[in-house]
C-alpha cells in the first residue's frame, strides 16, 4: 500500500509539473480565454490530486508506525498463550506470572490499537479539513483581492521558471525552488539536498519585463550589473511580493530589528 500511495504521489507530482509547465507558457499579448480557462482547470486539478495524495500518503506512513508497534507483540502474545494454554502442567505460581505478564502485554497492545484507530480518525477529519481550506490556493493565478498582496517582505520562498540561454538567440526555462537567505537569492533543484548561490541581492535593482510573450516576468540584476536573471512568477500575487522581496532586501531592512 505504502509503495502503492508513493507512485501515485509520484505520478501527481509529474502531472503538477506538467501542468505548471503548460501554465507558465501562456500568452501575454494574444490571450485567449478557453486555453486559458482549460490550463487553469488543469492546473487546479493536479495540484488538487497531488494534495490529496500527499496527505493520504503520510497518512499511511504515520499509520505504517503504529503498525510496527505491535507487529511483534501481537504473534509473541499469540505464541506464549497458546504455549500456556498446551503447557497447562506449569507451576502455579510461573502460570500466574505469566499470566500476568500476557495480561500486561494484551492491555499494551490494545491500547496502542485504540490510539492508532483515534490517530487515523483525526487524521482522515484533518485531511478533510485541509482539502476543503485549501480549495481556493490550488488555483494557479489566485484573486489578489482575497489573497492581498505583502509588500512589506523581507525574506520569500517559492518556485520560479528561471530563463536560460542556450545559444544566441535560443533560450529555455527551468523551473526550481527559490529562496532568500540574507542578502543573498537561493536557488535549489528538486532530488539537491541544499540550495545554491544566484546573485547577491544586497543594492540589486529588479524590474517588471517583457519576456517571450510570457507573463509575470521580472529582472533581477547585481548591483555592478555584470549579472542579471529573469524569473516568472506562477500568479501576479506571487510576481509583486517577489519583486517587493527584493527591493527590500536591496535596501537591506532585512538588517533592521523590526523590518515591517
């Protein structure tokens, strides 16, 4: 079930990034409202599946720990009782003491089971607690006006598509985990195990671009201006408080004690 839940997660996770991938390519100048309203639909969907499989996948693994606490009391107890029960010959007083001891170990085991059917139960009302808070967010370009925009940020996390040049006038888009540290823009790939460094971001400037027909572009660049990025954001709530980010910390009120 655990290796079941895992593929499946796997394969959501595959469809989301697809998704994205679709979303991100949509048309700046030449929009039209039925791609576009299918991309989205898309995109809500495998975000949705990709959630919910997640919470029933660490569900089964929280489930999975209880499970190994009595997967080896429970045929101990088993075996001993039924070596008690053809062994009935014993000392009286070994009898009692064993007895007791099984007695001990079948209390033990039943109130782990007890805890673990309770656990599943809170789990499952959780998830659904989650599922239906967090309808709204698996849309791709939520409304700013339920969803207001922080401008007073000073540290940001989340995926970007990244442009990249691969040749003159050639160029490809990647889509990673970005974060700030300090004074500095972090990047991190899916399977890293740490981020690493894009550009100190201390007195950078970061502007709103045109790029390729995409939306949400904008345009970091160092402080010498020997090196510059373009990002896309997911959502125009996502593309403002990016650029807000940056041009806080490019101010460095980051350092302050009370940023906000």
């Amino acid at each position: 079930e655990i290796l079941t839940l895992k593929e499946v997660f796997q394969i959501a996770s595959n469809d989301h990034d697809a998704a994205i991938t679709r979303y991100g390519r949509l048309s700046k100048r030449r929009e039209n409202e039925k791609i576009k309203a299918e991309v989205t639909e898309d995109v809500y969907t495998s975000r949705k599946k990709q959630h919910q499989t997640m919470m029933h996948y660490f569900c089964a693994l929280n489930t999975l720990q209880y499970k190994k606490k009595i997967a080896v009391l429970e045929p101990l107890l088993g075996y001993m009782q039924a070596q008690i029960s053809f062994f009935k010959m014993g000392s009286e007083n070994l009898t009692e003491q064993l007895e007791e001891f099984l007695t001990n170990i079948g209390t033990s085991v039943q109130n782990v089971r007890r805890e673990m059917e309770c656990e599943v139960e809170n789990m499952q009302q959780t998830i659904e607690d989650l599922e239906v808070a967090s309808d709204p967010l698996y849309l791709p370009d939520p409304d700013t006006t339920k969803f207001p925009v922080h401008r007073n940020l000073t540290r940001k996390a989340g995926y970007l598509n990244a442009r990249n040049k691969t040749g003159l006038v050639s160029s490809s888009w990647e889509r990673q985990f970005y974060f700030t540290q300090g004074g500095n823009l972090m990047s991190q790939a899916r399977g890293d195990v740490a981020g690493g460094l894009v550009m100190d971001i201390d007195n950078c400037s970061v502007m709103a671009v045109d790029c390729e027909d995409r939306r949400y572009c904008f345009q970091i660049t160092s402080f010498d201006g020997k090196k510059s990025s373009i990002l896309q954001a997911e959502s125009k709530k996502d593309y403002e408080e990016w650029i807000c980010t940056i041009n806080n910390i490019s101010k460095q009120i980051y350092l302050s004690e009370n940023p906000e």
